[in-house]
C-alpha cells in the first residue's frame, strides 16, 4: 500500500490539570475532536482529592461512550512544608507528581495516542510525550489577548517588563491592547522569583510545541487573534501554528427535576433575575460578602447567589476544594437577610448548575469573577456582565469585557485585599446591567457575539477550519510515524 493511503487515525490524549475551569473546557476540546474530527480521544484528569464535583462533570460526558476518560490517582501535596506556593505552582506540582502515573497508563494502552494536548500548566508532560513520539499541542483555555501575552514573554524586553513592574507603565503587547499594570498578572508583579520563572519557563514550552490551540474565536478578538497567528506579529515566535478554536463551552444537560433552582427560576419573569457566583474557586472576606448580600438588597433585583464561606485573605480559596466547606452558615450573611430576601432571591450553597442558569429565560445578569469559561457561557447565553475580578487573569477578562466588547461594567475591586465593595456601589453595578439601557445595548452586542461564535463552530466557520487544519497535522504526524516504524 502507498504510504499516503495508510490510514491515519490520530489519537489525542488531553491532559486536565486540576480545578473546574482547566477540567471542563479539557472536556469540551475532547468531545469535539472526537465528535467533528474524527481523533480517537483518551482524556487523563489529573486530581487533587476526591471531587464529587468532578464525578459529575464527568458523568455528564458518559452518553459518549467512545470518550476514554481516566481519572489518575489523587495527588496529596496539603501538608509539604515550606511557604505556601502560588495557585499556579500548586497545579504545576500536581502534575509533575501524576507524570509517573500518566507513564505507566500510556505503556498499558493497546492503542497509544499519538497526540499530547495539555492546558498550560501541563508542558511538563512533554518530554515524556516526545518519548512517546507523540506531537504535542497547548490549549489556551483562555483569550487571545492573554495568549499573546504568553507568546511575548520568552522575547519581551526586560527593560520594559521592569517599568512595568516597577513604574507600573503599562506592558507593550504587538498587535493587541497594552496591559494596564492595574490589570496584570501575579508574574509581573515581581519579574524575579519563583512565579516569573516558572511562567516564563511554561512560555518557552508552549512555543515550542507542534501547536497551539485557543479557546476563543476571530470575531470576538479580531487583533489579538491576527497578532498570535500571524508571522510579521508574533506568529514568528511559536514554532507551530496557532489555532482558534472556540468557542467550546459545556452543553446544557436535559433536565434535571430535582434541581431546585431551575424550579424557582421557572417561577420569575423574564430577564428579572442576577445570578452571582464567583467560579469553582472564588472566595472572599466576611466583610465583603455581607456588603454583597445588603448591596443584592438594595438593588432591589431577584438573585441567584451562589455562596461559600468566606476566606480573609484569599481570593481562590476554593480552587482545589470545590463545593467542600459545609452548608450555608447564616452567621456570615448579614442579620435577617435570608429572611427578607426569602421572595426574591435564592442563595445556593457551594455549587450551582451554571450552565443552566445563564441559559434560564429569567436570567437577566451575572455578577462574575470572569473566569473564560464563565465569560464564553454568559456571552453565548446573551447575559451581560457586571465584572469581579478575583485572581489569575481575571482582570484581563473585565477589561476585555468592559472596554473592548463593552457587555460588563466593571466592579472596583481592590488590588490587594482592604478595599471593600460597597453595598451602593454593588446595587449601583447591578441596575446598570439588569435596569439601565445600558444593558438593553449590551444585550444587543451580546446576541451578535453569540451569533459570530456559532458561526465560527459550524461547518467551515473560522474555529472549526482551525481544528480540520489542527487534524490534518496530526494524521500527518501519524504517517511519518508509521513510515519510520515500517523503515526501521
Ligand atoms: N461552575 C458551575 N457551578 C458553579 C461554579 C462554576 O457549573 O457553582 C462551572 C462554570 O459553569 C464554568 C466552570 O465551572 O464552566 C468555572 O470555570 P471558570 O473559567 O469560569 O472559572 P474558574 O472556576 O476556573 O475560576
């Protein structure tokens, strides 16, 4: 047989690092090579305790039974001695110590895969996938724009980098907007130390794999999707091609009766409704969250909240905890609020069917910390934002929101704890979104978003295209493998 008539049926293993927000896009990416591409598709979830959160995301995916999941042991890095490392070293850590257990699974499989995708904390497993002989891809489960900046990093200038850091000027990104210092992220706080070196170490790895792949799509970031991808931007820097691929958001499940807040939302107007959660992870003080609560009262709207309990001096203190922390304690909410708001609002311990909830007819608005996921669930459910930056690059994704697509208005969170939101100001941010013509506009803008993003998943959309060009690459590299295996 000719060597181009070999069949090529390339097999992706995709790596999810621990927390919600890497799992369930991980997920989404898994199902749609395998549903539209034609990849056989191994998904490893690396896990950080038992989640029974994590189950059902999980189970949500068992109608596809071709979907191979295989959750790795639980890594138990609690008590290590030593300060207490960044969320984002925590994750790196997790995963270096289930690389021995993702070694053993993959020499166990008949079929191994032929493909390595990994989130950005993942380019660890690189090395060992190139052993493997397998090409290796990044998804970005984030924006463009913060993509690029990842992309710059290995080449940016440092004297540059400094007075961003120091002066706080803001940070010079070709061809997308500059990042205000007020928006920046934990590595540019101090350009030397452990959170910049490993940063810029996982900035060299991600472009030096076989490709990238970006969880948004061309519309919805015109320049920052041009200045990744193309050669004379920063294209010249990775060394593979960077592909848009969103965006990939969780389907809303059939309907679960026991759900008691789709229930009472069934029972509310259209639009009428806030819903406010701060993702997986999200935490905040006890002083803030009792002014939240009064600010839901004055606003004087209907309300989901999704609530839990409060950390004083951290802002993801749930990451790796989801939906663990006991139920409501109505000592951290102010005095009778449960009582006065009990016709008009829903609080909701821990976790919430979210995808649901921005799909409910009654939801008008979110109070959110921005989380990707939670921006591409609210702008494909046509739910304009009120912005709440907490961690990571959520302050990217408000101003992203606010100044650039203009469907949040932004709340004034305080850089480093302190500062408290007041309750006016709370109630002031939600009337914009839920009452004002301000987000009458929104609300326009939001269903033309909606509108570009289906188009670029549909057959010969821009998203879509990237993962047929993404598969081709692939198979490609399955070939090559075959025809050295057959020389050898
Ligand atoms: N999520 C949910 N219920 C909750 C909180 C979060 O279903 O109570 C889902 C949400 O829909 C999103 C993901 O968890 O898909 C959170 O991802 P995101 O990127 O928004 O934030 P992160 O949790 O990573 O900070």
């Amino acid at each position: 047989m000719h060597s181009s008539m070999v069949t090529a049926k390339p097999h992706a293993a995709l790596l999810a690092s621990p927390g919600m927000g890497h799992l369930i896009p991980t997920v989404e990416l898994g199902k749609r090579l395998l549903t539209h591409h034609g990849f056989d598709v191994t998904i490893f979830v690396v896990t950080t305790g038992s989640s029974t959160t994590t189950s059902q995301i999980l189970q949500q995916t068992s109608n596809l039974s071709s979907l191979n999941i295989v959750v790795l042991p639980p890594i138990d890095f609690s008590s290590k001695p030593g300060p207490k490392p960044s969320l984002g070293e925590q994750v790196v850590v997790a995963i270096i110590e289930s690389l021995p257990l993702l070694h053993s699974s993959i020499m166990s499989m008949k079929l191994r895969p032929s493909t390595l995708i990994v989130d950005i904390f993942g380019t660890c497993a690189f090395p060992m996938a190139r052993e493997f002989g397998m090409s290796t891809y990044v998804f970005f489960a984030t924006s463009a724009w913060f993509s690029a900046v990842t992309i710059y990093v290995p080449v940016i200038d440092k004297k540059m980098e400094e007075r961003h850091a120091n002066n706080h000027e803001p940070l010079f990104i070709p061809g997308c907007e500059s990042v205000r210092f007020e928006d920046t992220l934990e590595p540019f706080l101090s350009v030397v130390g452990p959170v910049y070196e490993g940063y810029l170490k996982a900035a060299q790895d991600i472009i030096s794999s076989d490709g990238i792949l970006i969880n948004t799509w061309q519309d919805l970031e015109p320049a920052s999707t041009k200045a990744v991808r193309e050669l004379s931007i920063l294209g010249r820097f990775t060394k593979g091609p960077v592909y848009p691929v969103g965006p990939l958001v969780r389907n809303i499940e059939p309907r679960q009766e026991h759900k008691a807040v789709l229930r009472w939302l069934d029972g509310q107007p259209a639009d009428s409704v806030i819903y406010v959660s701060f993702g997986s992870g999200g935490t905040m003080s006890e002083a803030q969250m009792k002014e939240l609560a009064l600010g839901l009262e004055l606003s004087q709207q209907r309300f989901v909240w999704v609530v839990r309990p409060p950390m004083e001096d951290e802002t993801s203190g749930a990451f790796f905890d989801v939906a663990k922390g006991g139920d409501i304690a109505p000592e951290y909410l102010p005095d009778g609020f449960l009582e006065r708001t009990k016709e008009t609002g829903l609080v909701v311990p821990l976790w919430a069917p979210q995808a649901e909830i921005l799909g409910h007819p009654s939801t008008g608005g979110f109070v959110t910390h921005c989380g990707w996921n939670s921006v591409l669930e609210s702008i494909l459910n046509v739910v304009p934002m009120v912005a709440w930056p907490l961690y990571a690059e959520q302050k990217m994704n408000a101003s992203l929101l606010e100044e650039q697509l203009r469907v949040a208005v932004r709340a004034k969170v305080a850089e480093e704890g302190g500062r408290v939101v007041s309750k006016e100001e709370i109630a002031m941010l939600v009337r914009r979104v839920m009452v004002d013509e301000e987000g009458v506009t929104m609300r326009k803008k939001l269903k033309e978003m909606k509108q570009s993003g289906h188009v670029a998943l549909s057959n010969l959309g821009s998203s879509y295209e990237s993962l047929c060009q993404m598969t081709k690459l692939c198979e490609l590299h399955v070939q090559g493998s075959k025809a050295k295996a057959q020389g050898a």
